[in-house]
C-alpha cells in the first residue's frame, strides 16, 4: 500500500501487499506499547481501514497514512462514533501543542476535524466550518481550548463550540451568517440578553471600531442588533429602530459616541442612553427622538 491508489487499495483487499496499520503497530512496539494487543481483525472504515487494540487504535486513510489513538482522546472518538462516526480516520498520532498544555489529534472529518485535550477541559472535538474559523483565530492560542463538543442550539438552527479563552468564548454557526466567534466581555452580554434568543446569532466576529477606542460584535436580531463595548462604557446592546437611527447619525462616529447603557423602557416609549446624549423611540407616534447633552 504505498501512495494510496485505487489499485493499492484493491491490492490491500487481497493480501497482496504490506499492510500500513501492521507496519505502524510495530513501529510502535506492537503488543508492548501503548495499545496494547490487537482486538478483533481489520475492518474498512471512512475510506479507509481501521483495526482496534486494546487500548487505542490505529486509522489508515490512503492519502495520509498509518496513525494511532490512544488514552481520553480516543475514548472520546470511540463515544463520537469512531471511524464511522463525524470525525473519520485519524491523519496525525496525538500530539503535543506548542504550549505544552494540549494533546490533539487530526482526523478526516469533512473540512477537517480533531479532538483536543487538557487536564482541565478534558476532550472535545471540534470540526467543520466551526474548526475552520478555530484555526483562522490561531487554534488554541486564539480562543483558547474547546470547552464543548460541537452542539447544537436548543432552536435547532445554529451550531456552537465554547473555549476556555479569557472571560470565555464562543463559535457560533448557521448557515446564513456563518461561523462568527465572540468572547469576553461582550459575549458576557449576549449571554446575559439571552444568547442566541436575545439579540440573534452573531454575524461578525468581535472586531475594532475604526477609532480604535472600542470593540464589537453585529448580530442577526430583528432589524439588526449589536453590543459595542469600551474601557469606560462597558459592554451595550443596540438594536432595531435605535440602533437604525444611530447608524444613519454615523455610529461611534456620531455626536452620541458609544452606547453606555442597553435598550430599556421609559414613559411612552424605549430608550438608548450614549455617551453624549440619548436616542428616544416614541410609540404613540412611532418617531425616533435624538438628544444631545
């Protein structure tokens, strides 16, 4: 079985050639290490082949070789389904993290999946576009480690995975807005406005303000929502016909400046208190009213 093609594999079939996951399990040390004996014979799996030991096992996928899983990682694939289930074959042996904290292993999952580990998160897998956005933030020295599996939301339209990044964060998902991370601070918000049920599904990741003095996430809520958060104001929510008004006025850019408390109510109507004045939504007359202070 040497690149991985179609005759290969057929040569596999029939005995006809040295086999990758017996050549890897002695490379390992066979029945002496880590693995221990073989359990059961060789099974096709994922494109592949797998053969299960008796404390790990070993994946080979053709386009990536022979590589083994073993101790909380592989109990942890083995619970999401094994070679059959939404992780695939593994493409990489467990490896160490650049901050020696983690331990990990690639598989083949569609778009590339893994589980990774430590201490105190324990194994979690992440995948799919989720794991894309991971990996584009710079893996676990981005958001930190996954704290979750992959999950769906309770309305059954998005997908997540939360990290142990500092104050937490998150990767949310639907197929409109894509995977969007949020954390901190301003994820404490959303969190406390009712995640995904308060303001919608994030569409940005959390990102700069063009001043350079605050920070922010877009989200999908009913006529648009966002929380802006900076040093002094704390995290806000902004949404629908206020949050209309002072985009149309410039944003932070705006004589108002940031928002410094969320949308409540007063007298006759909903209000925005800013930086520099208010934005006031009369409901007897469906009007929006600015005030400078």
């Amino acid at each position: 079985m040497f690149n991985g093609s179609l005759a290969d594999l057929q040569s596999f079939g029939t005995g006809t050639v040295a086999d990758k996951i017996t050549q890897r399990y002695t490379d390992l040390g066979g029945a002496s290490s880590y693995l221990g004996n073989p359990s059961g014979g060789e099974y096709a799996a994922a494109g592949g082949w797998a053969q299960n030991y008796e404390q790990g096992i070993i994946g080979y996928f053709p386009a990536t070789g022979a590589y083994a899983v073993h101790g909380a990682i592989w109990q942890h694939y083995q619970q999401l389904g094994g070679p059959g289930g939404v992780l695939g074959l593994p493409t990489t042996d467990e490896t160490g993290t650049p901050d020696g904290v983690g331990r990990y292993n690639h598989f083949t999952g569609s778009l590339g999946a893994s589980v990774y580990w430590t201490a105190s998160t324990g194994a979690k897998a992440v995948y799919g576009v989720i794991r894309q956005k991971w990996a584009a933030l710079g893996w676990e020295t981005g958001l930190g480690y996954p704290t979750t599996d992959e999950a769906g939301t309770p309305d059954g339209v998005g997908r997540y995975n939360h990290f142990n990044g500092a104050q937490g964060a998150s990767i949310y998902y639907t197929a409109s807005t894509g995977a969007q991370s949020i954390h901190g601070l301003i994820r404490q918000k959303w969190a406390d406005l009712g995640w995904e049920t308060g303001l919608g599904y994030p569409t940005t990741d959390e990102a700069g303000t063009p001043d350079g003095v605050g920070r922010y996430n877009h989200f999908n809520g009913a006529q648009g929502a966002s929380i802006y958060w900076t040093a002094s104001t704390g995290a806000q929510s902004i949404h629908g016909l206020i949050r209309q008004k002072w985009a149309a006025l410039g944003w932070e850019a705006s004589g108002l400046r940031y928002p410094t408390s969320d949308e409540f109510s007063v007298t006759g109507g909903r209000r925005n208190n800013f930086q520099r004045g208010t934005i006031t939504f009369v409901t007897a007359s469906s009007t929006l009213q600015v005030t400078y202070s």
